[in-house]
C-alpha cells in the first residue's frame, strides 16, 4: 500500500476529535437556528391571518359598492323611464346601443340595435339643426354629447312642438298689435288716395268733359289705386310674417328674375344697374317671388333715393355659410338714427311712403333663415345685406321675433 494516500476517518473518530467544549457550542446554535424558525413561522401565522382578514374586509367593500352601484344603476334606470326627455347612446359606428321609453315615443318605433342614422332617414321630414320636424309633424330638439374614451355618443332629445307653436302665435299676435298701434296711421293713409280716387272719378262724371282731361284723371286713379293695392299687399305680406313654401331654386334663377323683373323701371329712369355673382349654381329653399320682391324693394328705395344717375351694384357672394346679395346705392346715405327705426313698421320720411316696405322685407329675410341689414353713412351711398343661411342650422322663427334674433343678428353682422 502506498503510504502517500490517507486513510478515510469514520464518524466516531470525528466526534472523538472534537472537544466537548464545540460540541456544546454546536447544541446551542441549533437551538437559536430552532427558536428563530419557530419564531419566523408565528410572524408568518399572523401575516397570513391579517391578510386573510384584509382580503374579507376589502372583499365586503367590494361587494358593498356593487350593491351600491347596483342601486345607482337601478335608480338611473328608473329616472330615464321617467324621464320626459329621450335619450339615445350610440356606438362610434352608429348603432344604438340603449334608448329610453321616450326617444322609442318620439320616434315610434323600438331602437335598440339599430343604425341611429337610418332611423332619422327614414323618420324626419326636414333638418334644421338643432331642429327636426318629423313626418308625424312633431318637432324635436336635438343635443349630442360625447361620451368619454371615444365610446360614443349620447343624444338627447327634447319635444319642442308646442314652444315652436306658442312662439310663433306669440309673434303673430306683436305683429298684429304693432298694426293695432298704426291703425290711425294706415286709416290716414288709406283716406288720402281713395279720396283722389273718388275725386278724380267725379270729374270723369262731368258731361263736358274732353278726352286728355278724361285720360288724365283715369291715370290719377289707376295710380291712386295701385297705391292703394300695394299699401294693402304690404299689409298682408308684414301680418303674414313670411310664411312661405319650401320650393328648391338657385341664386342665379333669382338674380334674373330680379333683373328682369326691374328692366322697365331701370330703363324708364335711367339707372345703371350691375350683377356681380361669385356663388355659381348655390341652392336655396323658400320662395324666389318673395325674395325677388325684397330685392326689387331695395332697387326701388335706391331710385327715389338718387336725385340723379342713380348706380346700383349687387353683390352676390358667400361667406362662412352664408349667401350673402349687397346692394349698394350712390345715394345720400342714412344717418345713425335713421338706420335704428328703418326696419320699424310704419317709419317712413319719404313722403307718400307706406313705411311697410323694409319691414316686410327684413320679415321675409328672416323667414327664410336670415335677416336683411344695413350699413350706411350720410354722403356715402347705402348698402343693404341680404343675409341667407346655408345651413340648417342657423333657423330664424317667421315672425322675425326669435328670442335669439339679437344674437343671430350678431353673429350676421360679421359676416357682412
């Protein structure tokens, strides 16, 4: 045997290598390592029953919460039902996720899981946002709201039918007492050429009476007369508030109508006349008639205006979707106080004046979703703004007595 290579020592003689002294020691550091694990075992006891009570606690708000939103949602979900307003929630596609018992009124017809906009195509007759008028007659008010994160949107829906109604008899009846307060004026008015008319129609009487007197006096009392229809038709057209049709016509229809309409009276006094159209084939709804009248009545107040080569240009252009016709005139131009009552029934310094004609003028601007304007100064000439909206949007009540006329009247203004 190779004496180099240890003999392997077995455990006894280990233990009889080893003093009592580390025996000792070793003894006492496993009873520490013992009461340590012991001791790390109580702490991790208790972590995990104070965690298991955390857990039951937070478990208890939660399902107190739930309850609580359970009784929230309970309580929307009645206060919708109730509600007398609809409220329709839309997806970003459109569809509807959820509506309430009013909108499905409204609408006659159920809604959940339908496309939003194919139900307003096939329900509404005609859009003036944020108005519908639905083909049962009802109109509605319409607010759209975004929902958060892009989830959609929520509309609300509000049946105005009766405030449109009560609005518009509201307006007829200020109309009507505004002509009340005039009725002396106007009897005035009405006296004066019918009492020509009757005068002249004596003379015709007269057995001695030559032709070119005859004739004369037959031309006094078709004037007379005329005056006399055209006081009445601005009385009807004013008390009627501009309730007109719905036809479909476009600008340059309109514009030449106009011109052709005021040719003979151009001619007859000379008035040099110029079209400026920047709007090409733009569409408009209401009555061409109408608006042609407001426009020749312009034309007309410009050529008792101008003493002499009277020049009117008319402008049509738009501008932030409105179609905008400005005719200006060379005449004397309106002082500031003029320009505050010159819409005001019965105003008139122009002797032999209704005092209807702008009146009846700005009532059916503002019939057809607009208003009629005016900028002036003396010695300047005067421009009137024929103001039409593009958009539905922007609606005017017939009677030109919206309580929103101020703003909207406002908001015109920078247009022009």
């Amino acid at each position: 045997m190779n004496p180099s290579i240890a003999q392997p020592v077995s455990a006894p003689d280990l233990m009889d290598q080893q003093s009592p002294q580390q025996l000792l020691e070793a003894f006492e550091q496993f009873g520490r390592l013992s009461e340590q694990l012991q001791q790390s075992y109580q702490e991790l006891d208790e972590r995990a029953a104070a965690l298991t009570r955390e857990l039951a606690a937070a478990k208890d708000e939660r399902l107190k919460q739930l309850a609580e939103k359970e009784k929230l949602a309970d309580r929307l979900e009645k206060l919708l039902t109730a509600l007398p307003a609809g409220v329709v929630v839309i997806d970003e596609t459109g569809q509807i996720k959820s509506a309430n018992k009013a909108a499905e009124e409204f609408l006659e017809q159920s809604l959940a899981g339908k496309n939003w906009h194919h139900v307003m195509k096939l329900a509404v007759q005609s859009s003036h946002q944020p108005d519908i008028t639905l083909k049962n007659g009802r109109i509605l008010n319409l607010t759209q709201t975004c929902l958060d994160s892009d989830e959609g949107e929520m509309i609300l829906i509000n049946d105005v039918s009766q405030q449109r109604m009560l609005q518009t008899m509201a307006a007829r009846q200020n109309r009507l007492a505004a002509m009340g307060e005039m009725a002396a004026g106007l009897a005035h008015q009405l006296r004066t050429p019918l009492s020509s008319a009757v005068l002249y129609a004596s003379h015709i009487g007269q057995p001695r009476i030559n032709t070119a007197l005859q004739q004369k006096a037959g031309e006094k009392i078709r004037t007379s007369l005329r005056y006399l229809e055209k006081l009445i038709n601005d009385m009807l057209m004013y008390a009627k508030g501009g309730e007109f049709g719905d036809a479909s016509f476009n600008v340059n229809q309109l514009l030449v109508s106009f011109k052709s309409r005021m040719e003979a009276r151009l001619l007859q006094h000379n008035v040099c006349l110029t079209i400026d159209s920047q709007v090409g084939d733009c569409q408009l709804k209401g009555s061409q008639d109408a608006l042609v009248s407001v426009l020749c009545n312009l034309a007309e107040n410009a050529m008792e205006a101008c003493e002499q080569n009277c020049r009117i240009e008319l402008n049509a252009y738009l501008k932030d979707e409105h179609l905008i016709l400005a005719m200006h005139d060379n005449g004397p131009g309106l002082s500031e106080e003029q320009q505050l009552h010159i819409f005001e029934p019965f105003y008139s310094e122009r002797q032999g004046g209704t005092g209807l004609g702008l009146a009846v003028a700005q009532s059916i601007a503002q019939a057809h979703k607009g208003d009629l304007l005016v900028k002036s100064r003396p010695g300047e000439g005067c421009t009137f703004f024929l103001c039409l909206s593009l958009e539905q949007g922007d609606q005017f009540l017939p009677s030109g007595q919206s309580p929103f006329q101020n703003k909207k009247s406002s908001q015109l203004e920078e247009h022009v």
